[in-house]
C-alpha cells in the first residue's frame, strides 16, 4: 500500500526573514543592579500572590469544614432530640410487657398460684422468724447489761456498808474503851483536885 509522502513540520512553514538584532552594549553595573531588583521584587509579588491564593484556599476549606462540622452536631443533637424519648417509651413498654407476662404466667392456673402463695408465706416465714431472732438476740443482750450493772451497784454498795459497818465497830470499840476509863479518870482528876486544895 502507498503511502503519503511525509513532510517534515519545517518544510510545511514558510520561512520568515530573519531580522536581525541591535547588538547590545555591555550593561553597567547600575543597570544589573536595577535588573536583579526588579526581579527579585518581581518574584516576592509572585510568592506573595500565591500566598494569598493558598491562604484564601485554606480559609475557604475551614469554612467548609465548620460548616459540616455545625451541621452535624446540629444533626446529632436532633436526632438525639428524637431517639432519647423513643427509646424511654420503648423500655417502658417493654417493663410493662414483661410484668403482665410474668403476672400471667403465675397466676394462669390455680396450682401456679397456690404454688405462688405458698412462696410468698415461705418468704413471710422467714422474715417473721429473722426478726424475732433479732429481738431475742436484742433481749439477751440487754439483760446481761442490766445483770452486769447491777452486780456492779451491789458491789459498790456492799463495799459501802462494810466500810460503814467497820467504822461503827471501830467507834463502838473505841467508845467502850472510853467508858472504861471515865471513872478511872474521873478518879485521877478528884485526886488531883484534892492535892491542889
């Protein structure tokens, strides 16, 4: 199969002219001062651009991003608003249901609630009997105080009275040695009496 002729991409252009350049004069220092300041302003006024289009780009995506974020906290919040009470009644519900099932299903014949009362006069039982052991246990408890705190009174007391008794001995002894020897000095003093006179 024939095919085309290539031609190449500069045969296909027409040729200009060439014109030509002013040669340049050598540049002075002042002039590559200039030209290097002007660059160099030319490209702090790029960065600087860009700068400002990065920043706006970034404050426009935080701007997004709070928005969603309040949005959703907003949705969480409604939801939240609506699901607290559903699921309160539902739990209610649900209390409810089981109680009356639980009510049914022991009372539904009347073995299950002769069965069911006699539970309940077992458990009545128990409790009458843990409370009288307690008072019991209470009473015990008290008398041997009151036993301990009358022994106590008895021996302070008895202590007393034999302490009493003992000076009542003391004085009666001391008394009649007394009165054994009142004539005798009444005797000395007569003497004494008459040797003075």
């Amino acid at each position: 199969m024939p095919t085309a002729p290539k031609t190449s991409a500069k045969a296909a252009k027409p040729r200009k002219k060439a014109t030509r350049k002013p040669a340049r004069k050598p540049a002075t220092k002042a002039a590559l001062a200039r030209r290097s300041a002007t660059k160099a302003k030319a490209t702090q006024a790029k960065s600087a651009r860009t700068r400002a289009v990065h920043q706006a780009e970034s404050a426009v995506k935080q701007t997004q991003t709070a928005t969603q974020q309040t949005a959703g906290v907003f949705g969480d919040y409604a939801e939240r608003a609506v699901l607290i009470p559903v699921g309160a009644a539902l739990i209610a519900r649900d209390r409810v249901v089981s109680s009356v099932s639980d009510t049914v299903s022991n009372y539904s014949s009347s073995a299950k609630a002769q069965a069911q009362l006699r539970r309940f006069e077992r458990r009545g039982l128990t409790a009458r009997k843990r409370l009288e052991r307690e008072v019991r246990k209470a009473r015990v408890r008290v008398e041997r105080e009151l036993r301990l705190r009358r022994k106590e009174i008895e021996k302070n007391v008895n202590g007393t009275f034999s302490d009493i008794e003992a000076r009542r001995e003391s004085i009666a002894k001391n008394g009649g040695e007394i009165a054994n020897r009142v004539p005798e000095l009444a005797n000395q003093v007569q003497e004494r009496i008459l040797s003075l006179v």
